[in-house]
C-alpha cells in the first residue's frame, strides 16, 4: 500500500488532500497500510506528522489531537476555545511552502454559521479559515464532522442561509461571508487585524502563505461570534499538512578564533559552524576548507563537518592581519556558504629590561599605503610606574628612497605620533641602519645621506601636505618638529606604559622600490607608580585592654601594591614592619594602648619592582577620625564571706573580686572599700588577681548588709556592688564594743597628747589620752547606739566626727585640718 500510494505523483493536490483526509480516518489494521513515519499524539505530545510524496515535492502532515470547546458568545464579546490559540510546531522542513491545507476534526456545532476560524502561520502571515458559513437553524447543526479546506476543492463552504445545504465531512475552498460591515474579531492573544479574508468578503486564499518558511509555529484561533447558539467542540484537534519546494536549503557559515589576537609561535584553532537557514538546526554534511588570506591553509582542506555543523582547522600563521575564512562546500540538499573573521598575528615581544623589540620585520611595499604587516606590534608588561622617557628604535632601515618613508607609532594610551617622516632624501638609499629617537638627542635626521645614529623625533612633511595612514591606523595624531611640536614626553610622560604599542608604516612616494626594517624597540624610564595610604580602627573609641585592629589600605592606579607598612602612635613605632597582603592591606591588632588619645598614622615604605626605576612610591595615611579614643574600662565588684552565717566574735573574711566589662582586660589596681550597714569598715588594696579582702568581727548578733566598692584606677572605672551581702552573726543579741585609732600628723606621725572624747546621744562624755604614738581607745562602749567622736590638741584643729557603734570599731583614725580649710570651720582647740 505504501508503495502504490508514493506512484501517484501526478495526482492534483486536491486529490492527494482527500486521500490524506481518509487515510488519516482510517485506522492502521495491519503493516501494509503504512503513511510513512508517524508520532502518535498523546496528552503531553498532541502534535503528530506523517511524509508523503507528490508531484510538487514532500508532503507533510502535523497534527494537534487536543479537542476544543468554544463557549457560546457572550454581551460582552465572543467566546473562545478552551485552547486558544490551539498550536502545531512544524519542524525539519526544507524548501518553502507550495501548498498547504486545513482540517478541523470532529466538529459538532449547534451554530455553525456563529464559528470563526483564524489561521496564524509562522511567519505572521494571518487568514480567515472560516467565517459566517454553514447556517444557523436546527436544520443546519452538525455533529462529528470533519472539514479540510483547501484551495483546490471542487466546493466552496457553504453560507447556509437555508439547510439544506448541511455541512458534512468534505474538502471545501475556504469562505468568510461576514462582510466588510461588521468584520470578524478575534481577541488577544490573536493578532489583530487586518486579516487576508477569502471570498466573498476578500479574495485571498491559502496560497497568502506560499513562498514561505514552513518551519515554527502554527496557531489556530477558533471563535463563537453570535450569542444563543450553544457551545461548539473539535473533538480531534486539528491538523495541517504542507508540501514544499526547492529542494537546496541556504545556510550561514561562521567562524570563530581560539586566540586573537596571537602570536607567530602560537598554534591557533579555527572553529566553522554552519546553519541549515530552513530549519535552523546545524548541517550534518558537507566539507570546510579554510584559507588564509584567500590561500588554502595546509591540512584544512574539506574538513568534514561533524553532527554539530562544526569543523577546525589549527595553524600557525605569520605575522600581518589575515583574513580567514571557511568555505561551506554545500550538498546536494544544502547551498553553500563561507564567512570570515580578521586574525591579528603579531611577533613576540623579545623584553630585555626595560626595552621591548619586535624581531619580526616589517616590509614597507613601494607606493603603498600600508605595509603587510600593519600595524607591528610590541607589547609591554611588567613595568610598576609611570613613563618618564622613553625612546623609540628602528633596526636595519634598508630603503632605497628613505624619504618616502613614513612611521606612525600609537602608545598605549591609543596617542599616534610620527616620529620619523619623510628623513633622507629620495636619492641616496639607505642600508641596514639603526636609528633611535630620543627628546634627548643631539639633532635630528638630515634630508640627505642617512648614517645610524641617535636624533630628536623628526617629522619633514609640510603642514599642507601631512602624514597620512590608512585604518586601522588612528585618524588624529601629532608630529615633532619641524612639522609640529610634539615630543615623546609631551605625549606619553605619566601615562602608563603597560600594554600594546603599535608601529604603522607607509611609503607615501611611487618609484624606487620596497624596503625593510628588521625590527623595532621601545624602551623605558619609569617613575614608581604614585600611592595612597589611608588606616581604619575596628573600634573607635574604644576601652582600655579591648584589642582594637588598625588596618592600612595602600592603593594605586598602577595595581596592587606590595612591601610593608609602619604603624605608629604618634612618633613611636607600634608593632613591627607588616607586609602588605594581596588586597593591599596590612593590619596590626593591639590591646596595649594607654588610656587617652592616641594619634595613629601608617607608613608604607614603597618597592622596587620591575625594571626601568618602577614600583610604588611610599606614601603615609592617617587615622580615619584620628585620634583613636581609648578611654577606661567597666568593671564589676563580686563579694563574698569565708562563713555565713557566723558566731559572733569570729572573724570572718570578706572577699570582694574586681573584674574588667568585656571588652576591657588588664590588671586591676587601686582599693576596695568595704562597707558594714553603710559604714566603711577597712580600705585595702586590689591585689595581681583583681581581689581585696577585709577582716570583720561582729560582736552582736544580727544580720549585716555587707557592700564593697572598688574605687577605680587609672585605666578602670569605679564600681560598686550590686546588691549587699547580708552577713548572720549568731550569738548574743548585745554586747558593748570598742573604739580604738591614732590621732596622727600631716606627715602621718602619732600625736602625742591628744584629747579624745566620746559622747553618747544623752550628753555622757568620755575621753582618753593619745599615747606617745598618738593611738587611743575606749573599751566597753554600748553597741547600738551613736556617737560624736571629738579630737582636740593645743597644736591642731581637728573635725568632730559621727559614728554608729554595732561592734569593735577599729582604725578610727583622725588627722588635722590643714590650714586652708581652718578658717571658719567648727572645731575644737583645747588643752588637753
């Protein structure tokens, strides 16, 4: 069946659409009733195609099984299918299209006439399928039909203005009897109007999409354009089957570089890739031969493409700017094609110190405006500074007019400069010189016989008649004396000499033949790259023994610089010599710093790096928010007894711990006063450890509200106790105490002969006598109550002072006034 079914190639083509129309009816029965390849359309692949054969070319089916309900038109427009657009992705199709062909399959409809069928082609090519045909009385309904429109039925769709004519399973021409009065719409996503309508409202048919691409997507837009009818289904979907023509498809060539632009020494890959232009996918045949400036390149000749459409070809190649091109062969099936790029080759670069050489030669063609190798190129790396001279050399000149001669050099700031023009004359030829152009030399070149030589840059062209060099030389550039004023220090001095310098060379004379160079150089003189050094803090301010971090960040516009950085805390050094890291930065982080203000600078070093004098300057930076602010630690008091609670008359150890607040560290000094129910009971120093302790007897018993306050140091604040420690004594509930201290000097000497008295709150007096050590003390004092303690010597003034007695109150000591503060002050002089 297959086999007799392909001999009918001069069947028409509406002949081959109705027998593609029943075969696609028919079901597959057995082996011989074979279509040709075929996707069975499933939910998640709706899309199928089958390939025939006919007279025209290849025919080819694809289909969209997915069913369709189109709601019954509303007030408020149309109703649409329920896949709107439905599509059909065509794919791997050669040629462009001769004739095409639509089938709606299984189409019930109450309505037909309220249907609109719209035909959206890859190309953006819009037709109306269908429209206003096929009748709207109960006579006209249809159920289960399948329709194929094609320009080449015998009948066009009915409209149905009476059934019958009813609509049924057939190839129709297609029809749009909807009139230009009230045209048909189709809303977004569909594209709007205008549309290529057929007859009677247009004249267009199927043929609107010939010529064209067939490869993409196809939509089907279906819509109810009349309210009352009902819903509508296309219960299988909808197919399209396509024949084309021209069996060559085009296709585009490109060609990439691996490497460009490179060096003689370098091995470069050329990679084509060629695109069917039909069906937009790689070629899988065919041949590639590359050519190098329209000559083949030894060993890619007929590359054969490979299943990506790719081919290589790797080579190396001489110096110049070569056009490369790979050249598709085609197929039977596929046309030719090539395309090209432009591959820079230059010489390496031979550096020796500071000087860079192109060993490569160039030759200068006679009467031409530019050389085979145009432009030559040195590239310079590796210097850490700024031009501050630099010379240019030109090796074994060999020109039998050197005034025809001209040479353009372009820095790697992109500034031209013609540096040697039109020197010599255009009779004495010149052989194998060398010549090197210095702002520093003596003279310049004469217009006359040529010997190798230093000399100043040379420019002879007369201002009317300048220097000219073709692309890809620069348009604008500057020339010395006598043409012009410009120097190689007027033009690159502070630029950066890192990069491509590139020579031009012209012969701007007719007669006299080529000439050569053998080479080129520049070289350098360069000044460190200039820096910048600026310091941060991690904390400012800060608190005393917190680490703080300072770190130096050293730039320049020449890179990352390298070497070492100095702190300093005003003019004294901090830390060591820190090198820099590969950011640029160093970083010094010390707990040490005093208490105060403190002025932090950094110092980088500079280095010498690379030839010519390069590297990076030194350079000094400051604080960010100098000074950086340290300023005393918080600390917290812990006490704590050896016992509680505690017989009376025992002695118990209190013990208070100073501790620094985080992020504050170090040592605490200074004393701890240690109080009982608010009176101080002893002051005593803080030891290595943060501790002091305090020695209490309690004589009654009770309970005591014990606090201790550290009084602060130098480098740490004051702190007190959060809350008491309350001390039980146990024991008897009252016992008398004693009182006992010195009465000592300015100096801290006894005083001998004083008079101590105490006086209870009901006027009882008693005294004693200092002895020769100025101590005293009174035995058997009630506990419990308060006193007014008094001291009183011929010699000195001393303040009264009050007191609470619960238990032996010992180191109540008494010192005089000093003279300043004795005027006016309530005190006791007598005579003991």
């Amino acid at each position: 069946m297959k086999n007799n079914f392909l001999t009918l190639s001069r069947f028409s083509s509406r002949l081959v659409a109705t027998l593609v129309i029943l075969l696609i009816q028919l079901p597959i029965v057995s082996p011989a009733l074979d279509l040709g390849r075929s996707i069975e359309p499933t939910a998640f692949n709706p899309v199928s195609q089958s390939h025939f054969s006919s007279a025209a070319g290849p025919l080819t089916v694809f289909s969209n099984a997915t069913g369709m309900t189109i709601a019954d038109a509303t007030a408020g427009g149309p109703g649409v299918s329920s896949l709107y657009p439905s599509p059909i992705t065509v794919s791997a199709l050669a040629g462009t299209i001769s004739d095409i062909n639509v089938t709606i399959n299984g189409l019930t409809a109450p309505r037909p006439r309220d249907l609109d069928l719209l035909l959206v082609g890859p190309t953006g090519i819009k037709f109306v399928l269908f429209g206003d045909a096929g009748g709207t009385g109960a006579a006209c309904a249809v159920a289960g039909i399948n329709i194929t429109i094609d320009d080449g039925a015998a009948t066009q769709i009915p409209e149905g203005l009476s059934c019958p004519p009813v609509l049924t399973t057939a190839s129709y021409r297609p029809a749009n009897y909807t009139g230009t009065i009230e045209p048909d719409a189709f809303p977004a996503p569909a594209p709007g109007s205008p549309y290529n309508q057929p007859t009677p409202t247009g004249s267009a048919t199927l043929s609107v999409f010939n010529a064209t691409n067939p490869n993409g997507t196809w939509n089907l837009y279906v819509v109810d354009d009349a309210l009352g009818g009902g819903t509508s289904t296309i219960s299988g979907g909808w197919s399209i089957d396509i024949t084309t023509v021209g069996g060559i498809d085009p296709t585009t060539t490109t060609i990439t570089s691996n490497l460009n632009p490179a060096l003689t020494t370098q091995p470069i890959t050329f990679t084509s890739t060629t695109i069917n232009n039909t069906t937009a996918l790689p070629v899988a045949a065919g041949t590639v031969t590359f050519t190098n400036n329209s000559v083949n390149i030894t060993g890619c000749i007929n590359v054969a493409v490979n299943a990506s459409g790719q081919a290589a070809c790797t080579a190396t190649l001489a110096e110049g700017t070569r056009i490369i091109a790979a050249n598709y062969s085609g197929t039977a099936t596929l046309g030719a094609s090539n395309g090209s790029l432009s591959e820079v080759v230059n010489s390496p670069t031979v550096p020796t110190g500071a000087q860079f050489c192109n060993n490569g030669g160039m030759t200068i063609v006679d009467a031409s405006t530019s050389a085979p190798v145009y432009p030559s190129t040195v590239s310079v790396s590796g210097l850490f500074g700024t031009i501050a001279s630099m010379t240019t050399q030109i090796n074994g000149f060999t020109s039998p007019r050197p005034a025809n001669i001209d040479f353009l050099l372009v820095g790697s700031n992109n500034v031209g400069f013609t540096f040697m023009s039109d020197i010599g004359d255009s009779v004495t030829a010149a052989s194998n010189l060398n010549f090197i152009f210095s702002d520093a030399g003596a003279t310049q070149p004469p217009q006359a016989a040529l010997s190798s030589g230093t000399f100043r840059p040379t420019d002879y062209d007369p201002p009317a008649d300048p220097d000219t060099f073709p692309a890809p030389a620069p348009g604008g550039f500057s020339a010395p004396a006598p043409a012009g004023a410009a120097t190689f220090g007027s033009l690159y001095n502070a630029s950066n000499p890192n990069g491509n310098w590139r020579l031009y060379a012209v012969d701007d004379g007719v007669g006299g033949g080529n000439s050569t160079i053998t080479g080129w150089c520049v070289s350098f003189a360069v000044t460190p790259f200039t820096t910048t050094t600026s310091v941060s803090s991690s904390a400012n301010p800060s608190v005393f023994g917190q680490p703080v971090t300072f770190t130096a960040t050293v730039s320049s516009a020449g890179g990352t610089p390298s070497g070492n950085v100095q702190f300093f805390d005003g003019v004294n050094p901090i830390g060591g010599s820190i090198a820099l890291d590969g950011s640029g930065q160093a970083a010094l982080t010390i707990s040490s710093l005093s208490v105060g203000n403190h002025t932090i600078t950094a110092q980088y070093g500079g280095v010498s790096l690379g030839p010519g004098g390069g590297g990076y300057a030194a350079s000094t930076g400051s604080l960010v928010g100098n000074p950086q602010v340290v300023n005393k630690a918080g600390t917290t008091i812990v006490l704590g007894p050896n016992i509680n609670p505690t017989p009376t008359g025992q002695p118990v150890i209190f013990t208070a711990t100073v501790s620094p607040v985080a992020p504050g560290a170090g040592t605490r000094t200074g004393t701890v006063t240690f109080f009982r129910n608010g009176s101080p009971v002893c002051t005593n120093p803080v030891n290595a450890s943060g501790q002091s302790a305090c020695v209490m007897i309690f004589t009654i018993a009770g309970n005591y509200d014990i606090t201790a306050t550290y009084n602060g140091d130098g480098n740490f604040l004051a702190s007190t106790t959060a809350s008491p420690v309350v001390e039980m004594a146990i024991g008897p509930t009252a016992a008398n105490a004693n009182i006992s201290g010195r009465v000592l000097d300015e100096s801290g000497r006894g005083i001998s002969g004083a008079r101590v008295s105490v006086l209870n709150q009901v006027g009882e007096i008693r005294w004693a006598i200092t002895n020769p050590f100025g101590y005293y003390r009174f035995f058997d004092v009630p506990s419990g109550e308060t006193y007014l303690i008094s001291v009183t010597h011929k010699r000195y003034v001393f303040e009264s002072r009050s007191v609470s007695v619960l238990d032996d109150l010992t180191e109540f000591n008494f010192t005089p006034i000093p003279q300043s503060r004795q005027t006016g002050t309530q005190s006791s002089r007598h005579s003991p």
